[in-house]
C-alpha cells in the first residue's frame, strides 16, 4: 500500500474527528516512509507506539462525543474500537517483544481498518454529531470526558 491521500468522502462533518483521523493517517504514511527507507525496525516500531497511542486517544474523544449527543449505537461502535485497539496492540506486542520484522503487510492492514473503519462506521455518526457544540471546535475537545468514560458505580456496603 502506498502514501493514504485524504479525500473528502472520509470526512465526517465533525471537526475535531476528521483532524484527528487526518493525523492517524500522518502516522501511518510516516509508517509507510520509514519501511520504503528500510529504517524497518527501531523507527517504525516507535511509529508504530505512536499509532497506538494515538488511537486510543482519539477512541476516547469519538466515544466522548458520541456519549454526549446521545448517539444510539454508541456501545457497537465501542466495541469495535476495542477490538481494532486489541489487534493494533498485539501487532505492537509482537513486534516490541517478540522482534519480530514489520513488514508491508502490517502497513497495509493498518490502512485498511483505519479507513474501513473511517467510512463505514464513523462516517454514520457526523450527523448526529455534527450540531453538538463541542464537536466543532478542536479547543473543546480536549475538556473533561463527560459521560464517556463508564466509571464503575460505587456500591454501598453496610
Ligand atoms: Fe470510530
């Protein structure tokens, strides 16, 4: 798979998201770069913890703004960021500890959950999403994650 160009049939509508998938896709053309270079173990394994830890990141600001404009298919769209996380994570544990080689394959699968996932499931939320008002704007994105996170509810003992 070569360099991932943006296009504009990948854009949500909500501002914050489609930056934040633009920026996925900078790391994994940056991926792309480092295996063409050959650079193929140290820096694209330190690519490849910057994926990961971006995509949990911007997993979390997705489900925040779903939770909060009460989108109704919010628990399937989180488990399918669960298991894209699980498969990106042990892609990251089997190269980090097993020393495994990165190999174009890993890049190609990347992009396509990436942009599979991008088209087919994140695209269905931009209209639900697209009014609410810390969708549009990436300042407010960052606040607290009202809602998103399901804290255990403390039960009361006696
Ligand atoms: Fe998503």
């Amino acid at each position: 798979m070569a360099r991932i160009e943006w296009k504009a049939e990948y854009e949500t509508g909500v501002a914050v998201i489609d930056e934040q998938h633009r920026n996925l896709v900078e790391i994994i053309n940056r991926f792309e770069e480092a295996l063409q270079k050959g650079k193929a173990s140290r820096q694209a394994n330190q690519i490849l913890n910057d994926l990961t830890g971006y995509t949990q990141e911007h997993f979390a600001t997705e489900e925040r703004l779903m939770a909060e404009a009460g989108y109704p298919h919010l628990k399937t769209h989180q488990s399918q960021h669960r298991q894209l996380l699980q498969k990106v994570e042990r892609f990251q544990f089997e190269f980090n500890a097993a020393g495994r080689r990165i190999t174009a394959e890993l890049h190609e699968f990347l992009g396509y959950w990436l942009i599979n996932h991008i088209q087919r499931d994140d695209r269905a939320f931009g209209p639900c999403l697209a009014g609410t008002e810390s969708a549009g704007h990436a300042e407010d994105a960052a606040g607290p994650a009202a809602g998103a996170v399901r804290e255990p509810v403390p039960t009361a003992h006696d």
